[in-house]
C-alpha cells in the first residue's frame, strides 16, 4: 500500500499541472480560470475523500480499478478541454459564456479529482488495517506529490509538451496496478493494466501528431504550436498574415499597425533617442521600427525565449532583419531582474501584456516605475500602453488605469496619456510635449515613413476630445497607486473580466468595499469576535473540532502559500520551473511534518494536557511564521528562491503537522478519521485559494492578509 500511496500524490500532482494548465489555454490565459480551476480540484478531491467512507475494508480490486479509471479519464479530460469550444458552439476568438466555461471547468477536473480523493481515502485504510497510522499515510501521499512536483518540473525544463506529460501521467497510473498486483491472481485486471500501458507507451510516440490534429481544431490555419514555461505559443498563417497566439489569445500580427502607433507616439517626444531599451514586444515590430530613429543601441529583453525562437523563422523579412541588425542587442531575462544591473536609456519601451494578471501586473506598479526611472538618462522617457475601449471607460477601467496612473505620477513629476483603443502613457522627469508641433516637426525632419502616424494624425490626437476628457478624468478620479504588495490591478482585472458576461458588474466598484462600513469598527471587531466564539462552541464536539482546526490549517497554508508565490513572483519574476521548486518545497514540508509529528506522538506520553501541548507548539509556530512573512512583505524586503522555499517548506510542515496531531490525538479507531479529516483539509485549501487569491489579497493586499492570517492562528489554539 505504500506503493500506492506514492503513485496516488504523483499522479494527483501531475495530472493537476495537465489539466490546470490546458484549463489556462483554453480559456486565453485568463488567470482566475486558473485560481477557480484550482480551487474546483481541491473541492472534488473533498468530495471523492467522503464517497465510498463506508466501505471500511476496501478491496485491492477497487484500488486498482481506479487507477486504470484515473488514467483513462486524464487523457479523456484532455480531448475535453481542447474541444470545448468546438461542443458549445463558441466563435473563434471570443469567450464562451460564463456559465459555459463554469461547466466545462467542474466537468474536467471532476473525474481526476474525484478519483484522486476516494484513491488516497481507499490507499490509507488499506494502509492503516496493518497497524500504521493516518499521518503516515499522509507522509508517503505528499512525498509521492514531491515527486510528482520534481518531475513536471523537469518535464516542463526538458520541453516536454503538455500531451506528452499527460501521458506519462497515464501511464504512471495504469503501471501502478501492474507492480501491486504482483504475485496475485487477479490475472484479468493485471492484463487490463498492461494492455492499458502499451496503447499509452505507443501513442507516446505520436504525441506531436496528435498534439498538432488537437491544436487545428481551434486553430485551422495552424503552423506550429509550442508549450513554454509562459504558456503556449502557436503561430497562424492566412495568406500573408501571421498571427501569433499566446495562450490561445491573439498576441500579435503582422499586418497591423500597433508596433508603429506605440513606438512613434513615445520616440517622437524624445529629441534624439540613441539609447533604447524593449521590455518584451520586440517580434511585434517595435525593433522595426526604433531603428527608423538610427539609434546606437537597442537592448531587447525577452522574457519567452520560446517565443522568439518559434516565431521568428514565420515572420516577415523586414522584423526578422531588424532583429539581426549589429546595434541590436537580444538578451533573454525577466526585465525586471535586468533593470537591476543595466545601463541607462534614452528610451524604456514597456511592450508586456495587459496587467490583467500576476505575473503582467508587476509591471505596472509603483516599484517596477522606480526602476525604469533610475535607469533613464536626463530627459529619458519611459513608454507603456494600456488598451481600453476608445470613447467610455467604464468604472473598473478608469480605478484600473488611475492606480496605474497615480503610481506613475508617484515616480515621475511628467505624465502624458494619449488616447485611442490603445492608450499610450509616457513619462519623464523632464518637460513632455503637451501640443503636437514638437513631435510633428520631428516626424517631418527625420523623415520617418510611417502608415498611420502623420503630422495630421498626431494633431488629432492632441487637439481630440477625448484628451481633454482623459486628462480631466486621471486628476478628477482618485485610487490607490498599484504596487508589489497590493496589486489593486488584480481586483479591477477580476471584475472587468466578469462584466463581459454580466455587464452590470462594471457598475461595482471593488475599493468602495475597503471604504463601507461592514469593514470598520465595530462590525469588523465583531466579525474577529465572533471567530474565536465558534471555535470555543465546536469544542463540545470533539469530531467537529477535530475537522475545523484542520480546516483552519489547511486554510492558513494555502493562503500563506500563495503570499509566498506571489511575492517571489513579483519581485523575481515566474520562472516555471522555480515555481515548481517552490511547490515542491510546501510538499516536501508536508512530507516531514507528516512523519515527525507521527514519529513524536507515537511515543508514550504521561497524560493528554502533553498530547495536547503538540499542537499548541504547532499552532504557535504558525503565529511565528504569519508575523516573519508579515514583516518581510510589510517591509518590502526582497526574498530569494531559497528562502521563499524554507518559508514554504515550513509552512507545508505546520499544515501537515496539525493534519497529523488531529488525526492520532485522542483517537482509537483510524480509519474512522481517515475521510472527515482528509476532506476538512482539501475543503479548507480549496476555501484559502479561492478568498485568498480573489478576494483577500486583492482587496487588502499581501501584507494585510498575512497579518490576518495570524490572527487566524492565534484563536485556532482554542480548537486544541
């Protein structure tokens, strides 16, 4: 049973990093798909860990059933995911319905994660009929998730693609059976399992082909398609045009004009720029056209590197020999880490994505323009676009872009913003041109062929209304300035994604929330009163109790996990395979805190008041660990990937920890623990991830939510 325990975290994680991530792709890299998506696989977990509890003593047969069934329905789920679109009907391009989405997201994940949970609950009283316990069960089931981490981590390292990793997932799932029915007599199951993993194994040969024949089902004119440690990269051709998707979402084409109108309406008001710096964007055409102003220097940084290598051979002759001009220099880095060690500009142009995610969104904050203004030469003009609709910003537009406005202007004394379907937003600490005869005698002297930016074009978008109205509206409208720690750009993402399906949601405003009376005193207080009230009332029941504490625990970390992520995150940029470290330090926490707390407490303790004192230590270790990280954040002091890994290591460790306290404290039987106990922690994760990441830290930020989180802890010593 050990045996199982182990392929049941491997495949779980593996099969979680599957289809969370095709979830991503199909929904166009839309991040709350994911945080949602994640908190769904949590949910159905939960409810697999209570289907079948009262099946005491489950047979091997079952178990093995399930794993041939967990393997089938990954692949399953897959073909799923990519045709979804096509089963419901959807336009190319555009977003299905909400409620779409909503079923398609809860009918993908529910299989794996159904089987995943009642396979661990099946596994561990299988385990636990030998004499062991619940938490060492939990110990083996998390290091099979270390596992399971390390390698889609290396799958991810090595350019596996993410049909590939699906079916080394099945094919882990069907040889489990093999190896634990061996010497055993159940000769048809067995023959199941083998035949199951040599179809897998054959089609493992012909993944490209059938990743490719899936990829043309949404994208017909299909040339090449690519998973990097960003998201896929695929490329169209129609006639002359390429388009370049990013997770399914349009990046960029050749045949538009949005390189020239970002580039021109930025160098034109410079008097002669020599010193360029392209933070992401490059293959767009914005090289291309820099290098009309015949500057001595242009350093590209590109985030993806398997984006330009993938796109560059498909690209127009014009963009690919700008790219290999001598005083273009190409350097694959997170911008922001760049910055740190760079030279200074003339010219920053900002060509990153839309800051409607984590990973976008520190680049429009309040410390990553404090970077670009130390690296700016006297006069130097930092340049940046932000796409809206052209004649109404609706109410989380105008907060979105007056936060990212407001910690612009806390940076740089000149701010200009120019209006259209794309805005452009220039800053500087020198004067800006604020009427359109400077950059229109610039555009005249240096002669720059263009087939949108005129002398015309650039009087009508000084001299339009909607530049008067813009400006009027940024110094009218107030909003906290969008930095690392509050990402107040999330929240404003979150809602004006919701608005396309419900277009009353634009009228909300999320920060009039922070300013309504339910969160000050003496609601607030009595909010944090009544908490602790509950947790003493649960104490006459011990099972409730039982379950809540590890609820709280499992709540805590997933919050706390996600703080430490995002953290990292925006000040050390996403390195896929640093976040899979990262994840593999919290299991590996979970592993050992597993193991010792099991190893500790199975010693002979005089009376109950020390069993109890267990999880008080624990308890008050996560008090430590909330005010650390508190601190940290608060302070806004950097962290490395070595420490964001012991943090969460630790972290993992106090979770499973009191996962373990729980389950041997005061209890006879194990097995009747074993489904109330593993459910209160998937459901309290699943309830973390999903306030944590769309509400909590959105609303009150990354330092408020951690203080939070350790009043949390401080009252759920009271469950002890």
């Amino acid at each position: 049973m050990a045996i199982s325990l182990l392929a049941v975290g491997l495949i779980s994680i593996l099969g979680q990093v599957v289809l969370l991530r095709e979830l991503n792709v199909s929904f166009y890299g839309i991040e709350l798909i994911y945080l949602l998506a994640l908190g769904i696989w949590l949910f159905w977990t939960a409810v697999g860990a209570v289907v079948g509890r009262r099946n005491r003593f489950p047979s091997i047969k079952y178990i093995v059933v399930l794993f041939i069934i967990f393997g089938i329905a990954i692949l399953l789920d897959i073909v799923f995911i990519r045709s979804s679109r096509l089963i419901f009907g959807g336009i190319p391009g555009a977003y299905l319905t909400f409620f779409q989405q909503l079923i398609v997201v809860v009918i993908s994940i529910l299989p794996a994660g159904l089987l995943s949970g009642l396979l661990f609950q099946w596994t561990a009283k299988a385990y636990v009929t030998t004499g062991r316990t619940l938490a060492s069960a939990y110990a083996i089931e998390s290091a099979g998730g270390l596992i399971g981490g390390l390698f889609s981590t290396l799958f991810i390292m090595w350019g596996l693609q993410n049909c590939s990793i699906a079916f080394v997932c099945a094919l882990a799932s069907v040889i489990t059976p093999i190896i634990i029915l061996r010497g055993l007599r159940t000769s048809l199951l067995r023959w199941t399992a083998t035949v199951l993993a040599c179809i897998f194994l054959a089609l493992l040969w012909k993944t490209s082909y059938l990743d490719r024949q899936m990829s043309i089902w949404n994208h017909p004119n299909l040339l090449e398609s690519s998973d990097s440690p960003y998201g896929r990269i695929t490329a169209t051709r129609l006639y002359n045009q390429i388009s370049v998707f990013e997770n399914d979402a349009l990046a960029f084409e050749t045949e538009g004009i949005e390189a020239e109108y970002f580039c021109h309406l930025v160098a034109l008001q410079h008097p002669n720029p020599q010193e360029v710096l392209i933070l992401g964007g490059g293959i767009e055409g914005i090289v291309r056209e820099i290098a009309k102003y015949k500057p001595k220097r242009i350093d590209y940084v590109e985030l993806n590197p398997v984006m330009l290598n993938l796109v560059t051979r498909y690209l127009p002759d014009d963009i690919r020999k700008s790219l290999r001009e001598p005083n273009v220099h190409i350097i694959f880095a997170d911008p922001r880490q760049y910055l740190k060690k760079s030279g200074t500009y003339d010219l920053i142009l900002v060509g990153m994505p839309e800051p409607a995610s984590g990973q976008a969104n520190r680049f429009y904050t309040q410390e990553f323009f404090k970077q670009c203004s130390a690296k700016l030469n006297p006069g130097g003009i930092l340049g940046f676009r932000l796409r809206t609709a052209e004649n109404l910003w609706t109410m989380p537009l105008t907060r979105r872009n007056t936060s990212i406005y407001s910690a612009l202007q806390s940076v740089f004394p000149e701010a200009l913003f120019l209006p259209g379907t794309t805005n452009v937003v220039t800053a500087s600490r020198a004067p800006l041109p604020r009427t359109p005869e400077i950059m229109s005698r610039r555009l005249q002297d240096m002669k720059i062929v263009t087939r949108l930016i005129s002398q015309n074009y650039i009087k009508y978008l000084f001299t339009n209304d909607r530049f008067f109205q813009i400006r009027d509206l940024l110094k009218k409208e107030k909003a906290l300035p969008n930095t690392d720690i509050r990402p107040v750009c999330y929240q404003y993402a979150f809602i004006i994604w919701l608005s396309k399906f419900f277009p009353r949601i634009a009228l909300v405003d999320p920060s009039s929330i922070m300013d309504n009376d339910f969160l000050k005193p003496p609601l607030s207080l009595l909010l944090w009163i009544s908490l602790p009230i509950i947790f003493l009332l649960s104490r006459l029941l011990p099972a409730l109790r039982r379950a809540m504490l590890v609820a709280a625990a499992g709540f805590m970390g997933m919050v706390l996990e996600t703080i430490l992520i995002l953290y990292y995150q925006v000040k050390h940029g996403v390195l896929y395979q640093d976040i899979g470290l990262l994840l593999m330090s919290f299991m590996a926490g979970l592993a050992l805190g597993a193991m010792i707390i099991n190893r500790e407490m199975a010693r002979p303790i005089a009376n109950r008041m020390l069993s109890r004192w267990y999880g008080i230590r624990l308890l008050s270790g996560f008090c430590f660990l909330c005010a650390f990280t508190g601190m940290r954040v608060t302070m806004s002091i950097s962290a490395g990937l070595v420490e964001i890994s012991c943090l969460l290591a630790i972290a993992g460790f106090l979770v499973a920890g009191i996962f373990a306290y729980a389950s041997l404290h005061e209890i006879e039987d194990q097995k009747n623990v074993i489904s109330p106990l593993y459910s209160a922690d998937l459901i309290g994760g699943c309830l973390g991830s999903l306030l944590g990441s769309l509400i909590l830290i959105p609303l009150v930020g990354m330092d408020v939510t951690t203080w939070g989180m350790l009043l949390l802890a401080a009252f759920s010593i009271l469950l002890v």
